[in-house]
C-alpha cells in the first residue's frame, strides 16, 4: 500500500514507541509525516482516508544504522567501478532488517579512493527502492597506528596540515555525515571544532587518547566513540555479506583478518543485535529499541525527525512481533518491505485496508455530524 500526497492514514490498535514509553495509540501519517489527530480532527474537521488495523502489532521508529560498510556482496571500500549501484542494492536489502536510514562506511584508504567513492555515496531519500541514505561515515585514515585493528598502515596518515590535510584527503565534504579520528593527534581539536561547525558528527575511536584528550576533544564537539573497547575495524550491526574476501573470513557472525583472530566486523542483522543484546542485558524493550532508533538520530541531530514517532517526525517505522522480528518496514507512511513468511493473519496487518467508502473527501463538511 502506497501512500498519496495530502491522503490522511489511520493505523489503529497499535501499541507503540512513544515518550520512553510502549503505549496503545493510533498514528497518524499525511504527506510522509506523523501528524497530531487532534489538530486534523477539530482544527480541520478531516478524518482518515484511509484505515489500517495494526492487529496489535508493536511499532518502533525505524532503525537507523550509523556505521556499516557494506552488504550483501558490496564493500562500499572496495568495489569501485559502480558505486552506486552498490549503494542502491544495499540500501534495497536492509528495508527487509528494519533499516530505514543508515550511513554508508568508507575505512582508511589511499586519497585514490576516496576521491572516487565519496561523490557517488550521496545522500538521498529512502522508499521502496532503499532506506534512507544519510551521509557517509569516514572511519580513518586519521587514527592511531597503534591502534589500527584492520586498518592498512601504510594508508593511516597525520594531520600535519591541520584541515587543508582533511580537505587534500577526502576532497568535498558534502555526502560527509560522520568522521572517526584518534583525538590525541596533533591538530586533531581545531579540526574536530571546524567539522562540528560544519554540521558533520565527530567521533573517536582507533585511538590511544588519555581521559584529559578525550575531555577536550568532546568539548571541541566531538560526541560520539566508535568502537568502544574494540579498536577494530567497523563492528556493524548491519547486514554484512561483504567480507568473504582473501583479506578476511568468516566465523559464524564474526569477520576476522585472515590468519588472525583479530575482527574485523560483524555480519549479524540489526533486528537479530536487538534480540541479543536485549537477552544478553535483561534491559527492556524500550531501552533495546532506542538504541537502534532514538540514540543513533540524536548522535548525528536528526531527532526531531528520525528515531521518533512524535508529531512532525517523519513516518517512517517497523512492524515487530514481541520477539523484534520485523514484519514490516514503513517509509515516509508507505509500506516498502513485508515478511511473507509470517502467518496470513499477521500479513494482513499491512493488506487489510479499510477505504471510507461514504465519500471521496478528506475533511468533513462543517455540518455533517463528527466521526
């Protein structure tokens, strides 16, 4: 089911993720927005176009994944002769894990490279052709050799030219979201302030930085850590097939470099980490799902609109079962992925479409009695 430019949709019986809080609500979506009922009802005497029953079903923000470097056959590092078509195939492919948004992930690379890849790994809209695409997370070549993890040596540079050296490395930061750097580098805080200014997140990470280094760096604005106790190359949460490679294997959910046991990613689904980690820790629903939702858009300032189902949020969010099995996945209102594999009843949580059959309009004539 697609929605429509000003069509007003209901879903009902909900029980959804609101203020910290799993609640029984309706939500309600017009133009790819979350809207406040009260406002459309009796500021706009409208009622809904259409209606879906929800069955029940627990609704979440849509996942936001940060940091992943590629998937189902892509290395957004590696294969360079068609960027984005690789983009759009993993893109496509995480709408099935709950993604809506995420942040494509270059690793350190010589400047060849990222002066291929950047410009093509382009921020775009998500919808049925993929989730939404962010901005690029760069993970190096600003880090610590001592802490390189998989990271190529030879490719791991200073900042001796202060950010003329960002700019000589990377050329344009335009599709640039995030950046990991090691902060106990010279020059590295008047750089973290100049990327802060620029709207882009600074994170540490590969990094030998005491608590004073680090102390400054997140007052230069820095606000995030990658890899926190791991000084290896991205661990993501995301769909990961990119990695049976000679340069790395695969263990089970785990990539390690070849002949090592040094990891170097992860290949398990953002839906399955949720289940993990909330067994592993015990802690609640609300707290597993705001780590994939809340957390991630207030790392990179896009909570007003991403991460939430508050009113102005954009409506894009996932059908779990009370397992965090994802049985849909919603962008901008519009359905772009469903499990077909669940029983019928649950697949009619997003076929079961009730159309107000007694007229064509949105809003209600001032003197018909209200609904």
């Amino acid at each position: 089911m697609n929605s429509t430019k000003d069509t007003l949709l209901k879903f009902k019986n909900c029980r959804l993720l609101r203020d910290d809080r799993i609640i029984d609500d309706d939500i309600w979506v017009r133009d790819g927005k979350i809207v406040n009922p009260e406002k459309v009802f009796y500021d706009e005497k409208c009622y809904a176009d259409e209606e879906i029953d929800c069955k029940g079903a627990l609704i979440s923000p849509g996942f936001i994944e940060l940091q992943i470097n590629g998937a189902f056959g892509v290395d957004f590092s590696r294969n360079l002769d068609d960027v984005e078509s690789g983009l759009l195939k993993v893109a496509k492919g995480l709408l099935a894990h709950g993604i809506t948004a995420f942040c494509p992930t270059v690793v350190t690379s010589p400047t060849e490279v990222y002066l291929r890849v950047l410009p093509h790994l382009k921020k775009r809209t998500g919808g049925s052709h993929g989730a939404t695409v962010l901005g690029v997370h760069i993970e190096g070549p600003f880090i610590n050799v001592e802490k390189k993890g998989a990271h190529p040596p030879k490719y791991i540079k200073p900042l001796d030219k202060g950010f003329e050296t960002v700019l000589d490395m990377y050329g344009s930061l335009d599709n640039v979201c995030i950046l990991t750097l090691a902060p106990e580098l010279e020059n590295a805080l008047p750089i973290i302030h100049e990327l802060t200014s620029r709207g882009i997140t600074v994170s540490l990470g590969h990094s030998v930085a005491n608590l004073r280094q680090g102390e400054e760096a997140v007052a230069h604005g820095a606000n995030f850590i990658t890899h926190l106790f791991n000084a290896m190359l991205p661990v993501s949460c995301g769909a990961v097939e990119r990695l049976k490679t000679k340069h790395h294997k695969v263990r089970g959910d785990r990539a390690v470099v070849a002949g090592t046991d040094t990891l170097c990613g992860s290949i398990t689904t953002m839906d399955k980490c949720l289940r993990v980690f909330k067994k592993a820790t015990g802690c609640s629903l609300v707290t597993a799902l705001n780590t994939a939702t809340l957390h991630p858009a207030r790392t990179i300032g896009i909570q007003a609109s991403k991460g939430t189902l508050d009113y102005g949020a954009d409506a894009d969010f996932v059908f779990l079962d009370d397992d965090l099995n994802v049985w849909s996945t919603w962008i901008a209102g519009n359905c772009v992925y469903y499990d077909s594999n669940f029983p019928q009843t649950t697949v009619k949580v997003i076929n079961e479409v009730h159309l107000k059959t007694e007229n064509s309009y949105s809003c209600i004539h001032k003197d018909r009695p209200n609904h």
